[in-house]
C-alpha cells in the first residue's frame, strides 16, 4: 500500500512538472520574441547600438538574453525558448520562429 502511495505520488509530481515546464516556456517564447522584435527594431531601424537598446527592455525580462546578428536580433531563455527578429530593409523587422 505505501509502495503504491509513492508511486502514484511520484507520477503526479513529473506530470505536474511537465505542466509547469511547458507553461514557463510558453512565457519564455512570449518573452524572447518580445526582446527580439524590439531590440531589432531598435537597432537597425532606430539607429541605436544593442546596449542602448536593451536599456528599455522592461526589468521583468531580465533572463531574456540577446545577441546581435547581422540582419537581425537573436533573444533567448536559455533552456526555454528562442526567437529571432530578422531586419528587412524598407520593411523593418519580423520575428520568426527558430
């Protein structure tokens, strides 16, 4: 009885974890995408370097990563989720799926 006790109690927790997993990283892709769409419009639209753009990125989104590619912006959670924003000239930017 106690056996059985455990082990249904060990599937609710992965199952539970699997739901939280999946939730967090659909926040995460809201978040990078965000990051990255903004950052790309920033830098290749607005002018501005990355470091100055990020400066406006909310506080909330400080686990968002980013990096400078050279017809766009990359922006990530690591482990989470990815996006990237691609600059088209005369168009601005997009954001893709990666």
């Amino acid at each position: 009885m106690k056996r059985r006790l455990w082990v249904v109690l060990a599937a609710l927790v992965v199952v539970g974890a699997g739901f939280a997993y999946q939730h967090v990283r659909g926040m995460a892709s809201v978040g990078a995408g965000y990051v990255a769409k903004e950052a790309c419009s920033c830098v290749f639209v607005g002018r501005r370097s990355l470091e100055s753009c990020l400066r406006d990125v909310p506080e909330t989104m400080e686990r968002v990563r980013s990096e400078l590619l050279p017809d766009g912006v990359r922006a990530y959670v690591t482990g989470f989720a990815e996006r990237v924003a691609r600059h088209e000239p005369g168009f601005g930017c997009t954001l893709g799926r990666h």
